[in-house]
C-alpha cells in the first residue's frame, strides 16, 4: 500500500467513485466503516441500488448528476446534498455527499467521485431546533390567542360586562402574560447557559426562606396534593442567587405537580459534610432508571401529553443554574416510591 493510499484509507468520509452508469469503481476511505460494505462487494454495482438514497420525505434521491440532466452539462460539481442513505444493518443514515464529475468533450458525464460523511450529529442539532421552534411556537399561540380575544372582548363589550367578570377577564390576561414572560426567559437561560454567559447575584441567603415562599405560592395549585415543607430551624445560609434558587425549586415542584395525578410532594432540606440538600420528592410512578439521566436533556419531557404543555427545558434550565452554583442536580427514586429529585449546594462563603 503506498502512502496516499493508506492515508485515503484513514479518512473518516467515504470516496466512492462511480462510471456513466453509476456502478462503483473505487470503494475507498470510510466508506466500509460508514455502510458495511466492503470494496469487493461493491465494485461494479450501482451505488442507489445498495444505498437507496432519500430526502427527509422520502424522495428517492440521486448521488451526483445523472448524465440525463441536460441543464447540468456544464456543471463540474455540486454542492453538499443532504439525504438518508441505507447501511447494511438496515439502519438508514443522514449523509452530507458532494460530487465531482468528469466528462468528455460531448459534456457527457463518464465519471463522478461522490464523497459521502456522516451527518448524524448535525441533523439532531437541526430537528432538535426544530423541535423546540415547534414546541415554543405552541406555547406561545396559546397565551397569546387568549390575551388578544380577552382583550378585545373587554375593549368591544366593556359596558356588558360586570366588575367581578372585568376582574376574571384581567387576571386570565395577566396570568398568560406571565406564561409568555416565563418561556421568553427559559430561553434566554438558555442561550445564557450555552454560551457560558449565566450571572449569578450572589449572596448570603437563607434556602429554606426561598423554599417556604415557593411551597406557598404553589400550595392553591394543588388541588389534588398535599405539599409539605420540611426544613429545620437551624437550617444554615448559603451564599447563592436567591432568584435562581428559587427558579429551580419552582420548577421542581410544579413538575411533582404535574406530573402525578395527587398525593403529597415533599420539599425538605438536610445538610451534608461542606453542602445542604434539598429534596422535592412525590408520590407518582417514578421515573424508570434508565430515564433518569435523560430528563436533565434539552428538550425532554417524561409523560408528555396534549393537555400537559411543556418545553422540555425546566429541568435542563435547573441543572445549568445548579451547576453554575457549584452543586449536583440528581434523581432517583423515592423511599415510598415516586420521584426524589435532590440537588446540593455549597454551604456558607462562595463555592
């Protein structure tokens, strides 16, 4: 083998060079890694019979320009095409292929070079953005659907309707107002998280004061829950963003609530060696192990339904502010079964 040969053999990409045919002339680089096939399976088949390229709908695609492209006869290369290419476990894969094409002096194609690598990651970058234009998109129209009829029925009919009817009017206003605040600051978190760009006020604070005002707020939404709040009086300070604190405790709570159909949601607090922890724990199904990790990712939602809205962001928002506050964010499940999530955070001066 001699050198350029061994190094085109390490290339992650996959070379393959077809005829005017499409048959496979050269199987090199990645390309046995990427599809499983090897070089002497392959030469001198057609490459869309094997690979069966499609769009994202489903459309058979072509690598390359098919020698019947008449408009194309002055086209020496393409750009990258994006398309799903079968492998031969069956599996079929997002590559990113560019295409050369030698021809003669008739313009005719005789040879094209196709270099195909594997887009997998971007594509889940790609529909995961997609995914949350979606989902954001959903959750803004509702709030804002209900704030333009409220708002333009008070402004059509302000003389029907009576004081306490104005007063419910306005309050559904306000609350979906908040709604919409809220989702436009999960994602400026977010961006902020990303980017490395989260600030942090810092200060002595005492948690389980945070914690109390939260159970109380969240106490006369829960109509089928008990909530109780379970901290000792010599519970100590600690040196955080109040703000953010209880931003995560928030959202840990509301999740207990939404996502067990009653019982009781305990949130407590312990301290251990150099840390506190707090515990938000339910009395639903839990969480199977094998999730537990994947409800910290972007965009997650356990139990998702229609009448259950949700970006899939407060827990992946939560883990982001715990860590930027030199803590852990866990969960496991409960003593009498549910769902246990507990995080820690550095006792006393700044971590």
């Amino acid at each position: 083998m001699s050198d350029l040969d061994e190094i085109v053999s390490k290339l992650r990409e996959a070379i393959v060079v077809m005829d005017d045919k499409r048959r496979v002339l050269q199987w090199l680089g990645g390309a046995e890694r990427l599809f499983g096939w090897s070089a002497d399976e392959m030469i001198g088949r057609d490459i869309e019979e094997i690979l069966r390229p499609v769009d994202a709908n489903g459309n058979r695609s072509c690598i390359g320009i098919r020698p019947s492209d008449e408009d194309m006869r002055i086209v020496k290369g393409m750009p990258e095409q994006e398309m799903l290419a079968l492998t031969r476990s069956g599996i079929r894969l997002w590559v990113g292929v560019t295409c050369s094409v030698d021809r003669d002096s008739s313009g005719k194609v005789v040879q094209t070079t196709a270099v195909l690598r594997d887009i997998e990651r971007r594509k889940r970058i790609d529909l995961d953005k997609s995914e949350v234009i979606s989902a954001v998109a959903h959750e803004l129209r509702s709030p804002l659907t209900s704030v333009k009829g409220f708002t333009a029925t008070l402004l059509n009919r302000w003389d029907r309707f009576d004081e306490a009817a104005k007063k419910r009017l306005l309050e559904t206003i306000n609350a979906d107002t908040d709604r919409v605040t809220r989702l436009i600051g999960e994602l400026l978190d977010v961006s902020r998280i990303e980017a490395g760009r989260l600030q942090l006020a810092k200060r002595m604070i005492r948690i389980s004061d945070v914690a109390q005002r939260v159970v109380e707020r969240m106490r006369p939404r829960a109509t089928n829950h008990v909530i109780e709040y379970q901290f000792p009086e010599s519970f100590p300070e600690i040196y955080a963003d109040s703000d953010k604190i209880e931003q995560v405790l928030t959202n840990l709570v509301e999740n207990a609530l939404k996502y067990t159909q009653g019982g009781r949601v305990a949130v407590k607090g312990t301290t251990q060696d150099s840390v506190v922890r707090i515990v938000v724990s339910d009395e639903g199904e839990g969480i199977p192990l094998e999730h537990r990790f994947q409800v910290f990712n972007k965009f997650y939602r356990r139990g998702a339904r229609p009448d259950n809205p949700g970006t899939g962001l407060g827990l992946y928002i939560s883990k982001g502010l715990i860590e930027a506050h030199g803590g852990h964010i866990w969960v496991e499940e409960a003593p009498g079964g549910g769902a246990e999530f507990s995080f820690t955070l550095p006792k006393g001066g700044e971590a």
